[in-house]
C-alpha cells in the first residue's frame, strides 16, 4: 500500500517549478483526482492546459502507476493525428502537473 509521506515521488525524478514557468488561469475542468487549469507558459505566452492530479488522492501504488502509465502514453502518442501534444510533467509536494495542448471546442 501507499503511505502518506512516503519518500518517493511520483515521476521518479525532480522537476522544476511548474508554476515559475507557467501562469495558471481559469480552470476548465475538473475530475476525481484532480483539476485541469487554462496557463500560459511565460517564456512564450502560448496557452496550454494544465492537469494538476492531487497527490493527497492517491491510496495505493497502483493509482501512482496509473498516473506514470498515462504519462507514458502521452509521450508516446505524441505528434500523432487528433491526440492532444504533451508539453511535459512536473512534480511538487502536493500535485503532479500534466501540461498538454489546450484544445478548445469541449472535452
């Protein structure tokens, strides 16, 4: 089982700041682990979305494999016709960020 302050993170590795290289606005969705935010990268100013999945959600490893798994995924779609482009993930103490192409027009 997951333990609640149990060392390793969830992408295995540090990250950077999400929110030193993004702007978070609106929110325009949410879900039952998380929430997913209108930002804008600031070095560019181009808009994307941000999954931010509370880490307080998870109760077993299997859910932190989840969250590895559809990272993975991401990556490996990639460039590929009508699948949204992953920008990249981050990692704080209490949220892993998803950051991926903000499609406009619903889910």
């Amino acid at each position: 089982m997951f333990k609640k302050g149990e060392s390793s993170r969830v992408l295995q590795r540090e990250t950077e700041n999400v929110k030193d290289l993004y702007k978070f606005g609106r929110c325009i969705g949410q879900g039952q682990f998380g929430v997913t935010y209108q930002c804008v990268e600031k070095s560019t100013q181009k808009e994307y979305a941000c999954k931010a999945i509370s880490k307080v959600r998870f109760v077993s490893r299997e859910d932190i494999e989840d969250v590895r798994r559809e990272i993975h995924i991401l990556h490996h779609l990639a460039g590929l016709p009508n699948i949204v482009n992953f920008k990249g993930a981050y990692e704080d103490s209490t949220y892993v960020y998803l950051v991926m192409e903000l499609c406009g027009g619903g889910e």
